[in-house]
C-alpha cells in the first residue's frame, strides 16, 4: 500500500513539473516573439522581392546581403506544394470536362503548369491562365489616350509570360467611336496604331503605365485589384458558355504545342477566341520580327521551369515587364 501511494505522488509530482516547465517555456516563447517585435521596430527591416528577370545576378545579391538578411522565404516552393497538390485533386476527383482558370497577379504561367503537370487524364485544353487582367488594364490606357471608352478598345493581345516577360501586341488592336479626322457608323472601327502616331509614348509611357496599374490600384484602394481580376474571370466564363461573339479575341496562358514555332510544353499568353464553348487559337497574327521577340520570352519560360525543376531555389517576379511589339 505504501508503494502504491508513493508511486502515485511520484506521477502527481512529475506532472506538476511538466506543467512547470510548459508554463515556463509559455513564457519564454511569448518572451522572445516580444524581442523578435521589438528588435524589428529597431532596425526598420525592408521587405524585397528578388525577380527572377536577372536570376543570374540573384545569387550575387544574395551574397552580398547575406549580412543583413533578417529572414529569408522562397516563395516558389510554397506555391508548387500547393499547386502540385491542387492538380492531383484536380486529378482524382473532377470531371473531365472541368474548366480550369487561374487567376492572379503573380506566378500565373507557373501555376498553370504544375496543375497541368499534376493532372494528366484532364484534357490540357480545360487549363487556361488569365491574361484579360493586363488586356483590360492596356485597352483603359489606349481608350483614356483617345478619348473613348475602354469597351470602345479589341482586339489587344498580350503574349508570354504575364508575370514576367509579356509582350503588348497592338498590331490587330481598333478602336469604335473615336472622333477623328474619318467618322463612321457605330460599328465602324479603325486601327490604333494608325491613329496614335506618338510611337515614343507607346514604347515608354504606355507600357510603364500598364506594369504599375495593379499597383497604383492597390496603393490608392489599399485593396488589391480584385474587381479588375472579377471582370476577367466573368468575361472568361461568358465566353467558355457561348455568351460571347466568334470574333472577340482573349489572351489566355495556355500549353504550347508548337503553335507560332514555339517551344512545345511551355505555358504561354497567347490569342485565342472561343466558338461553341471551345477555344481556338488565332493564325496569322505575328510575323517573322515578332516571332523573334516571343522565342525570346519563350526561352525566358523554359529556362525560368528548368531552373525551379532543378533547384526550387528560384524566386520568381511579382510585377509584369513589358515590350511593345512594334
């Protein structure tokens, strides 16, 4: 009896102790997060992004900063645990006739492959990046320029990689209603470039205008620009419904299998429109300079995935570069 009534003190002991030491471990915890806040209100730390547009400097950086580094994150690895997981899912219980849209103001192309990847018995057709975002925020810019509307504004197409290296195709844009030197009825259209002669402003101020708009939105709203990606993504289920007309031309990051001599396997911003609820791509819509200029941004996309399939060490863009297509 009296070992009993020792063994049972021993336990009550131990577990008093083991309270002790959590609670002590509480607030020592709760200790040094008040350090961690207080030290950071010291020092000011700046929060960067490094761009993978340089990646061969970004290790150099890096380097170079590795003495003040207060934290770093890679946030590449987290959005392909996620999206890899998204497509297995996507994978073993959707069907097959499921749309796909990925939306968003960064890693898009990325996104859309690994859930591509990721989901092999689902037509590749059904995944589709949305480009409509930086097309709408181009068609606003040229329409506050001529005055008009920015529904008054088609046919503008955004190429490549639209978190990275996209390219703004005004070649086949028009514009409706526009009161110039030549006025028609109202669906008489004429091209932008034959009306917008300023071609400094459409290689400089134009496109510094349409990379920094979701940040201007953002600062000024102190919201992201959530209503500009919702009008995307609903002209994008119009379409996909049969809601829209043949001749309406989107941009969508889709798989490359060779179109436009492009490198095959690669997600890439391209011109489609959509008849009967499927989606086609345009033809005849770059010539040889301009076929140049997207192997590049091809290149760019082939050699940003190999990177992260490699090493997942990439950190990628957040922010949209631009080059007019001239």
């Amino acid at each position: 009896m009296a070992v009993l009534v020792s063994f049972s003190s021993a336990i009550i002991w131990l577990v008093q102790l083991m309270m002790k030491i959590a609670t002590k471990n509480l607030l020592t915890q709760e200790l040094c997060m008040k350090e961690e806040v207080y030290h950071q209100s010291l020092i000011k730390p700046l929060h960067i992004w490094i761009s993978s547009k340089n990646i061969e400097n970004v290790w150099l950086k890096y380097d170079l900063a590795l003495p003040q580094l207060h934290k770093v994150t890679v946030y590449t690895e987290k959005v392909s645990d996620r999206y890899q997981q998204y497509g297995r899912l996507i994978n073993e219980r959707v069907h097959m006739n499921v749309a796909v849209i990925v939306a968003g103001d960064s890693l898009v192309n990325l996104k859309c492959s690994l859930l591509l990847e990721n989901a092999p018995s689902v037509d590749s057709g059904r995944f589709v990046g949305m480009a409509t975002q930086l097309e709408y925020e181009a068609k606003a810019h040229i329409a506050q320029k001529l005055s008009v509307k920015t529904a008054d504004v088609t046919e503008v197409i955004v190429w490549g990689n639209i978190s990275g290296s996209s390219h703004v195709d005004l070649q086949s844009a028009t514009v409706f209603q526009y009161e110039g030197a030549i006025w028609g009825p109202s669906d008489f259209s004429q091209p932008v470039l034959e009306i917008i002669y300023d071609r400094k402003w459409l290689q400089s101020d134009f496109l510094n205008l349409v990379s920094s708009q979701c940040a201007t939105v953002a600062s000024k709203s102190q919201r992201a620009t959530a209503i500009s990606a919702t009008n995307g993504i609903i002209a994008v289920l119009k379409a996909w419904n049969c809601h829209s007309s043949a001749k309406e031309v989107l941009s969508f990051c889709i798989l490359s299998t060779g179109q436009y001599n492009l490198p095959a396997g690669v997600v890439f911003s391209m011109p489609v429109s959509f008849q009967d609820g499927r989606w086609s791509m345009l033809s005849d819509v770059i010539g040889d300079k301009k076929r140049a200029k997207l192997q590049i941004a091809a290149d760019q996309l082939r050699e940003r995935d190999q990177i992260f399939t490699n090493s997942r060490g990439n950190i990628c863009t957040a922010l949209p570069s631009f080059l007019w297509i001239n």
